[in-house]
C-alpha cells in the first residue's frame, strides 16, 4: 500500500438517504473530484453526498454539503439528521446544534436504539411561491415553488408516472431555475397522509429527502391538500413534519451504517 492515501469515513442512512460524514481537515485539494470519486457505488464506496464535518465555535458541528456529482448544496434535512446522529454517539448530545449552508439546524432526539436514532429538526421557515408553470418537452406542468433554504418545486399528482424522473430532469435544467431545483411529485392520500418522490440536485432520484419532505408538507398545507401534522412516505420510509407557527420540525430517523477508509492512489 506504499504512496497510497487513505481518507477515514463514517456512512450513514437516513431514510434510504445516504451519506458519508468526513472529517473537512482531510478534505483534498479538489473537493468535487473526490466526492465524485468516493460517493460512486461501483468504484468508490456510495453514497448520495458528503457532508465534510468542521469545528464550529457557535455550534456542535460546521457542515458543508457535496453532492455525489460533485455539486455543492446549501442543506439535506437527512445530511443533517446523519451527522446529528453521529455527534450524539460520539459525545453523547441529545441536543445537536448543526450549522448548514443554510443556517443553524437544532436536531433534538427522540429515541435511539443501538445505531439507530431518531431526531425532530427544527428547519426553520419556508416561503411557499404561487403556483408556476412550466413548459417541457412532456407538456406543462404545475407546481410549487419552495424553499427551504434550497430550491424545491413541488407538483401535486393523482398517481405517479413511469417517466417522472425524465419530467424531473428537464424540469431541473429550465431557465426558471437558474440555480437548479430539487423536484418532488407528491400524491396527497389525506389531509396527514403524503406520497413523495425526490428527483434531487446533483443526486437525481433519491429514496428520500428531508428538506423535500418539508417542501412537499408545506406545500400542500398551503395549497390545502394538508394540515399539520403530515407523515410524507417516500420509498426508504416515513418522516413526519409539524408546523407551528411559521417553523417547520422535521422527524425522522438516521442510522449509523459502518466506518472505514477510502484509499485513493
């Protein structure tokens, strides 16, 4: 193994979301190629991002967000969640102060069991957008635009279809969205029942989204398909998002998966 690096790693998963949670003072020079590299599920070891962990002298944690193409990203409610339950395990915090790049996330915990845990977030505010059309090659859609200090639009179906994720993709690439969006497809069951599926910036298709959930709940509330409390089922599991007031609370659960090391010639 002589000349040959090897970068420490911690993977996570929070509802089929996942991550690896690294040490930002061995990040390399060219951050984006690394994550590239790393987060590949044939050559490197998988994952949907990386969230490069620092010192904070205002908060437990400082993360930053790459994407697995290398993208970087302002937040990932499970990101979050998954460096969250790291810190409790190493430190044994049940209150995890978490600062994003997009502001000081408070994960509170609700129950752990072994390498299983579960946090409420508390995600702060989100501004809801009138409903926008767009023109794809598919036809118009309608959605809502959100935030949740990253960029979601989120359109409301009877069921899904089999070529959402090529909507998806072109929807993502419209000049509407100069900075890209995350897109969601939610079927509104009840007024506490959603079905979601996240189409994300630099991930694609993922089976999960924290933020998206949130978007996807607020949406709905304000467009009312929904009241709070809402369970949003997405195909790795189920997050439940509360709003009180103008805050939005995220809970849902993080599982620490393995550690290892990445080595890289």
């Amino acid at each position: 193994m002589k000349n040959v690096r090897s970068t420490p790693f911690i993977k996570a998963s929070a509802c089929g979301n996942d991550f690896l949670l690294i040490d930002a003072a061995v990040a390399p020079h060219d951050v984006a190629d690394f994550t590239r590299r790393i987060c590949d599920r044939h050559d490197g070891v998988g994952a949907d991002g990386v969230e490069w962990m620092s010192p904070h002298f205002s908060a437990d944690v400082e993360i930053r967000l790459v994407n697995a193409d290398g993208s970087a990203a302002e937040i990932s409610g499970n990101g979050t969640r998954c460096v969250a339950a790291y810190v409790c395990a190493m430190q044994g915090k049940e209150r995890v102060s978490v600062l994003t790049g997009a502001g000081m996330k408070v994960c509170s915990l609700t129950g752990r069991q072994n390498s299983d845990y579960e946090f409420e977030t508390e995600m702060g505010k989100a501004a809801v957008e009138p409903e926008l059309g767009v023109t794809i090659s598919f036809g118009e859609v309608r959605g809502v635009p959100v935030s949740m200090g990253n960029p979601h639009f989120v359109i409301f179906v009877a069921e899904f279809m089999r070529n959402w994720q090529a909507q998806a993709a072109e929807i993502q690439k419209l000049p509407q969205f100069p900075e890209g969006v995350n897109v969601e497809y939610v079927v509104a069951d009840s007024k506490f029942d959603l079905r979601a599926r996240f189409f994300e910036r630099g991930a694609g298709e993922t089976r999960s989204s924290g933020t998206g959930s949130c978007a996807s709940a607020v949406a709905a509330m304000s467009t009312g398909r929904a009241d709070s409390p809402v369970k949003v089922q997405a195909p790795g599991g189920t997050q439940t998002v509360r709003r009180v007031g103008d805050n939005i609370y995220l809970r849902g659960p993080a599982r620490l998966l393995c550690q290892g090391e990445f080595f890289l010639s």
